[in-house]
C-alpha cells in the first residue's frame, strides 16, 4: 500500500510556518522558543522512544484466536498499558502520508485524555499536559507494537511524536472514538476533544470498530463558542463547510491559527477548552461546573461570548487573562 | 484517487491564462488564484520532503496557487524544476466539481 494523505507537519517541518517565520523576520518558532522544563522532559521521553517505534519480528508460531479475540486482546493490552481509548480498523491509502510504503494492513488507535481542570490552569499548565499526554501516548503506542512484534510474531510500526506516517483524524473517526467538531478536532462523548492519540500499524488480524454519532456535527452548527472564542479568528462560519465523505468539514484557517498558536510564546487551546462536549455527553457534573466557571471567568475578563458576539484578539495575553483564576 | 499535481494542474487549467478565476462549479463556490510567471512553470509531481523543508527555512517559491471552496482547500507554492511545497491540502468533493467543470469546458 502506498499512501496518498497530506500531513501537516510540525515546527520548522511545515512550509507554511517557515513562510510565516520569514515574512516576520524570524528565525525561530517563538512557542518553541519558551523553555519548559517539565515539557522538555515528556518531549526527551518520546524521542527516545523514537527508534524503538519499529523492530525485529519474533517467528509466527501461530495463534488459535480470531481476530475478533485478538482486537480484545490488544483493547485490554492498550488499557493496561494507559490508553482512555482504543480502535482498530483497516488501514487505508488516505490514512497514510503520501509516498509512503507498507505492508501493513490494519491500523490501532490510542488516546489518552488531558485532565480538564489541569488544562485551565494557564498556558504553561496546558502546554505541560499536552506534552505529558503525548508522551504517554507514544509509550503506550511502543509498548503495543513491540508485543504484536514479540509475542505474537506480526509486523507492527509506532506512530507518535517522535515519528509518523499516519493521518490522525480520519483513522479516529472510522475508530469509533468520535465526531469531527467544528473546531478541526474530533469530539469523544466521554473526554471531548481533550484528548491526545497515537497510533499501531500492523499485520496481525483484527476486527474494525466502526464510526459514531451522537449529534456533533448537527450541534456545532448552532454552537458558536469555539469560533467566537479563537483569539486568531480562524475557524470558519457555520455555513462555511467542505464535504469529505459525508462528513462537514470546517476547516480551520491554520494561517491564521497559526498566529495564536505558534507566532505567541504561549499555549492556545482555547477551542477545545470551550468546547461544551467536555461534559455534554458523560453527564459528569463536576466537569460541567468547571466548564461553566471557567466561560463565566472569561465573560468577565471582558472576553466574548457566543452571545456578546466579541471575540478575543490575538496579541493579547489572553491565555493569562482567561487561566489560573482559581 | 487524483495526485496534488492533478487537481493544481486542473486549477490552473480553470483560470485559462488569468490570475484569478471565481466560480460556482457543481453548486461548490471556487476562487482559484495564481500568482507567478506566465505560462507557469511545471508543478512537479513530487512533494518536498519534510526534511528538506526544514533544511531550507530561507525558501522562496516563485508560483504560487490558492484554491478556496469555499474554504482553504489547496495551496501550493514552487519553483521550476523543483518539489512542490503544500502549504494547505484537504481532500472533498470539491475534487469532483473541479474534475467535472474541466471535463464539460466547451473546447
């Protein structure tokens, strides 16, 4: 199988960010530039792990379960080892990044979630727990790959930070973990979109989960929160949409994304910590009364709301104007 | 399932020696922008290479092609004789409109 998806690249990997970087004169990316120690470390764990994400394969002796009881296998595996979430399916040319070769034929999906009140903690709590989370991603994801390639004698690659060849979203979404969201990032009906994944590709047979709907794409056509919330502006209007697969895809305006994101020395992850499908769907009451405290913080630090209309405007601080109230 | 160069070359095709094209194709509105030499050089069949990219930060691309529809669906910048660099790329139905409107152009 050789691959045919465009994957965005990260940091200095991505033409666009170096486009940007020159137009303003830069030589570096200034969110790169802060320095974190306890995100320097979680990035040190998944570069480590970055030559271990593919390995010699022990003989196939054979194995008497189906592959029904294999995806169990590997489900129970996964959650011992951390993950929140695990989804298997069958690896497509558009899962993988164009021009790459495999023989591998299925694809494992793990994720595990971000502790929403640690994310609220402001731009340097949230850019520690997403660090942290991938790199316990990229654990989980080494640690599966090398037990399909020990113990049960089938190829299988990891993909996670420190290296990829797999094209995220659409592999979780046809996993069964959620639907697209309006703000780019797939929606789970127990953590959101505050979750963070890595992946398995691999020749041991398995059984394919299957996709889920719970509303998502209906809601966020009336739910402005996130769009009025991005201080960059980039997530488009309602009706502003592309079809992929029966699927509306509001695609985020990642040059402008990236202003907020990437050209500030700090954090942004306000979409997903607007996102009311934090505790819409699990029913989770005390989740439910941070989000509200957490919009209520933000409606009087003079940031707009669904309702007023305003949104945050990049160049301000607005991570530390809207975190680390409590 | 069409290549990066296909669907620029079909855009190019739509602005029929222009430098800008806006149109409802298939009930899909497009706005399909070029700027560079003309005729445009060659788009490469191949992509630049992550590793490249980040070995050359100094890059300029002559050519450049933005393709709306509505939203940032594909933009491309490159050189004659070089790998293409894909700043933004999203598959969809678009790809069909686009592939319809070049295959009914009156000729």
């Amino acid at each position: 199988m050789i691959g045919t998806s465009w994957i965005r690249r990260q940091d200095m990997e991505d033409p666009l960010l170096n486009r940007l970087l020159q137009e303003r004169g830069l030589d570096d990316v200034p969110f790169f530039a802060r320095r974190l120690p306890a995100r320097e470390n979680h990035m040190r764990r998944w570069m480590e792990l970055t030559p271990e994400r593919d390995g010699a394969v022990a003989p196939n002796t054979g194995s008497d379960r189906t592959p029904a009881e294999t995806a169990g296998d590997i489900k129970a595996l996964a959650r011992e080892l951390g993950a929140d979430m695990v989804g298997m399916v069958r690896l497509r040319p558009e899962f993988l990044e164009i021009d790459t070769e495999t023989d591998h034929d299925w694809v494992i999906a793990i994720a595990v979630h971000e502790h929403y009140d640690t994310v609220l903690g402001g731009p340097d709590a949230v850019d520690v727990e997403a660090f942290r989370v991938y790199a316990h991603c990229a654990e989980i994801a080494t640690g599966l790959a090398r037990h399909i390639r020990e113990n049960l004698g089938h190829e299988a690659r990891a993909h996670h930070n420190g290296g990829t060849e797999i094209q995220a979203i659409p592999v979780l979404h046809q996993a069964g973990f959620g639907e697209l969201g309006k703000h780019g990032s797939l929606i789970n009906p127990e953590f959101g979109a505050s979750f963070r994944p890595a992946f398995v590709t691999t020749t041991l047979p398995l059984e394919a989960d299957t996709p889920i709907e719970f509303g998502v794409q209906d809601y966020c056509v009336n739910c402005r929160l996130c769009d009025q919330a991005c201080p960059a502006d980039a997530i488009p209007p309602s009706d502003q949409f592309i079809e992929t697969g029966g699927l509306k895809r509001w695609l985020v305006d990642i040059e402008k994304c990236y202003t907020a994101c990437r050209l500030l020395p700090e954090y942004c992850h306000l979409c997903v910590d607007v996102c009311p499908y934090i505790h819409k769907e699990n029913g989770n009451a005390e989740t439910k009364n941070i989000f509200k405290a957490f919009l209520a913080e933000r409606k009087a630090a003079g940031f707009g709301t669904a309702k007023s209309g305003a949104a945050a405007s990049v160049g301000e601080n607005t991570r530390d104007r809207v975190r680390g109230f409590r | 399932m069409s290549t990066v160069k296909d669907l620029a070359d079909l855009a190019l095709a739509m602005l029929d020696g222009g430098e800008t094209r806006q149109a409802s194709l298939l009930g899909t509105e497009f706005s399909i922008r070029y700027t560079g030499p003309d005729p445009a050089p060659e788009i490469s069949a191949d992509v630049c290479t992550p590793e490249t990219v980040r070995l050359t930060p100094e890059w300029e691309g002559a050519c450049t092609l933005k393709v709306m529809a509505p939203l940032n669906v594909l933009e491309i910048s490159w050189n004659q004789g070089e790998a293409v660099r894909i700043m933004a790329f999203s598959r969809g139905s678009w790809e069909d409109a686009l592939k319809s409107a070049i295959a009914n152009a009156p000729r």
